[in-house]
C-alpha cells in the first residue's frame, strides 16, 4: 500500500469562539505515526508471530490505527480507499479495512499489545507511536521491513524512529507538528499593533503578549481565562507539550 506522508497538527491549547490564528512549530520525531506489518497471516486466521503474509491472498488486510481525527472521511480512510480502487483496476481481490481503536493512546497501545501477545492475526498492519516501535520490535510482535521502503527525501530524524537494532521496522505514515493557536481579536483589543504571528513566536514574546492581556487596569476579552493554557492530562499528550515547552 502507497502511504503519502502528511503533516497534520494538534490543538495546543483552548479556542474560543472567532478570530483566531496559529502559529506553525518545529517538526519532532516523537509526534510521528507509523505503520507496521506484522509477523501474521492475512485475512484473519491464526498465525504465530513466525507467519508470513502471502501476497496473493485473498481477504482483507487489516489496518489497526488509533481514532483519526483529520475531518469528514478521515486521510486515512481516504488512503485504504484510493489503493483498493487500484487494486480493484488490477483485478486483485486483496483489499485492506481500516479498524480504528476506541480510548486513549494508552488504552490503544494496551489492545495492540494484547491482541499482538495472544499470536492473533486479528491485525496486518498496525498505526504506531514512535515509542512503541523498539517495544514492539524488541518483543518480536512486528517484523523487520526492506529498506528501499523508506524514501530518501524523508527527514532523517524521523526515519530514524522508523529502526531498531539497526533494522527497518516501519514506514513514516505522518509527522505531527506542534500548533499554537491565538485570538487575534484579543491581542487587537490590548493594543497589540501586529497581531500577525505566522512568522514564529519566542517563550518571551508570547509572555509579552499575555502581559499586554492582562494589563492592569485594563479589561479582560469576554470569555477569556488564561493566557496559554494546554493539555496537561497524565497522558502523552502532557509530555509532547512539556517537550515544546523546554524546546
């Protein structure tokens, strides 16, 4: 199966009804997802994790991945369907399905762990964090993958996360970059004379910005709460923020 490479983004904080911006962050490894074979039949039988995928199998390949939230249809969905329309051009009844996992990203890595340990071939490919892809390579749940599937264009930090043991375990699927998003009816309204931030924004300048806010004196934006808020539930999702935060 094809796979393009996306850049997709979190939402870094809370928006509030209309006028808003955001502010493109660095590309970081660990905010990757991927894409694994495993070591299991296709189509869904039982196969021990020494099982190999037959390529002309009949059935479906099935893809496991966490919930995707990148609108009406989903990218990925999108993707299963455009290569089963081309394998339907080839006449090949190989087809994948898309499953996505319900909970969090803990409670998605302890399925996979799961159903991946009991030597079920429930699952053909499966949508990893890059911190679970030496955890999942070191177990032996996936197998090692040929080089050439990597393409050279792909930035080189991130296809390191792709290998373990000096071994090609996955192919880059999409790199998440960090998303800071801000009011500018906000910024208008405490005088800010450029409310523009594309450009990039320094730790300083945005506690500038939350001074000018929240001036004394000076009344508060309807609505508003805090001057940088972000998600700090005990899940990965605290990390990546702390992460950008020291960055």
């Amino acid at each position: 199966m094809r796979r393009r490479r996306r850049t997709s983004g979190r939402v870094h904080g809370r928006v509030q009804g209309r006028g808003y911006g955001r502010v493109h962050g660095r590309v970081y490894g660990y905010g990757l997802a991927l894409a694994l074979l495993l070591t299991a039949c296709t189509g869904g039988g039982q196969a021990g994790p020494g099982a190999s995928v037959s390529p002309g199998a009949s059935g479906d390949i099935v893809v496991a991945s966490g919930r995707d939230v990148t609108g009406k249809g989903g990218i990925r969905q999108q993707l299963i369907d455009a290569w089963n329309a081309q394998q339907d051009r080839e006449h090949s009844d190989v087809h994948a399905r898309l499953v996505e996992l319900p909970g969090s990203a803990d409670q998605q890595r302890s399925q996979l762990l799961g159903a991946l340990q009991s030597g079920s071939a429930q699952y053909d490919v499966v949508n990893l964090d890059v911190t679970w892809v030496p955890e999942f390579a070191a177990a032996h749940l996936i197998r090692p993958l040929p080089d050439d599937l990597v393409d050279a264009d792909v930035v080189k930090s991130v296809a390191s996360t792709a290998r373990w043991g000096g071994k090609l375990y996955a192919v880059p699927f999409n790199s998440d970059v960090g998303l800071l998003y801000y009011r500018r009816d906000h910024l208008k309204q405490a005088h800010v004379q450029d409310t523009d931030l594309s450009k990039g924004i320094t730790w300083r300048q945005l506690r500038d910005l939350i001074d000018a806010v929240e001036a004394p004196g000076r009344s508060r934006p309807k609505g508003y709460e805090r001057g940088w808020t972000t998600q700090l539930g005990p899940y990965e999702g605290r990390t990546v923020n702390g992460i950008e935060a020291f960055l």
